[in-house]
C-alpha cells in the first residue's frame, strides 16, 4: 500500500468524527459531500478499511447515526426490489453487456428512481454520517456525478462521504484514473 494513501486512512476517522465535517461547518452554502479519492488497485484494502472506520465510529461515538451504502449492492436490491434482477441476469447472458445497460436506462434513471430508492434506504434525516463505496462496481451502471447531482436536495445537508477508486481533482472524477466523468465540483475532496 502506498504510503500516502496509508497515511490518509490512519488520519480518516479523526476528520469523520470532526465536529467540523459532521456540522457541514466551513463549507458556506455548499452541499456536505466529501471524496476520498483513492488508487483503484487498493479497492481491497479500503473496503476492508470501511469496516474499521464503521466499528471505531460506533465504539467512539455510539450515539452517532451512522448509515454505509454499498452502491452496487444498493442497484442489486433495487433491481431484486422490482423483481427484475433474474430478467437481467438473462438479458445479459443471451444479448450481452450494451443490450442490458440500454434496458436499464429507465428502470435505473438516477432522476426519478435510483435517487428516491436511495433516500428511501437511506433516511438521511435519520442520519449524522453517510458512507458511500462500490462506486465502482457500479459503473457504468450508476455515474457518481449523477448520482451526487441529484442527491443534493435530498441529504439535508447530512455529510455524504464517497470512497472513489479513482482520483478527484476538485473539478472532475477520474473512475478508476481513467474514466473521465462529468465535471463536479460541489464536493470536497478528503486529502490530509
């Protein structure tokens, strides 16, 4: 693991439970998401940095609400949900990759479907922290801009914290350190 990114983890759980980041505080009128960006080839080892930071945060602060959404798992229960995810499986085995994202385009619309099941599961109301990583394994099926864009309204200025195998440059999200997304540029990006 590269020394960077370990010295990054080992500083994490201090700036999540900061009274600072939890209060959205020193952000002005901006939305309370956060990246931490990190190489794609340590996905391992940053899921498995996920479940320390879940357990340090409720030995911590147990009164701390909590929520982490795995956001692949999150589109395999939706898709479960509308009773659809076997026809995909099929869909996918007879026709292929390109048949399958084109017939998920509107039962996965980020706008009217995929937000609202996340609010849904997430009760970001009910929350002080929201975890987000899997990022991506979703892709392509889910893009984090868009998926950011349209939670905004949604979170309740709730901090969002999104693990991205990729890199953020406070402009755009490179998936993976290769695939350019939509410029986004509401989040702020977890570096120390």
């Amino acid at each position: 693991m590269s020394t960077n990114l370990e010295h990054r983890l080992n500083k994490l759980i201090d700036r999540l439970l900061s009274p600072e980041l939890l209060a959205g505080s020193g952000i002005g009128n901006e939305v309370a998401f956060y990246i931490f960006d990190y190489p794609p080839e340590e996905e391992i080892r940053v899921r498995k940095f996920i479940a320390i930071i879940k357990d340090q945060i409720s030995k911590r602060k147990p009164d701390l609400c909590l929520a982490h959404v795995d956001l692949f798992q999150l589109v395999v229960d939706y898709l479960k949900d509308r009773k659809i995810l076997d026809l995909c499986y099929d869909k996918q085995k007879k026709e292929g990759d390109q048949a399958l994202l084109s017939a998920l385009k509107d039962p996965l619309n980020i706008k009217t479907r995929l937000s609202p099941y996340f609010v849904q599961k997430v009760k970001p109301e009910a929350q002080d922290l929201v975890l987000l990583s899997g990022v991506g394994s979703a892709w392509p099926l889910v893009r984090t801009h868009s998926l950011l864009n349209n939670l905004q309204s949604h979170m309740q200025n709730k901090p969002l914290v999104v693990f991205y195998p990729g890199y953020y440059d406070g402009l755009k999200l490179h998936l993976f350190g290769r695939v350019k997304e939509k410029n986004y540029y509401r989040a702020f990006r977890l570096a120390e």
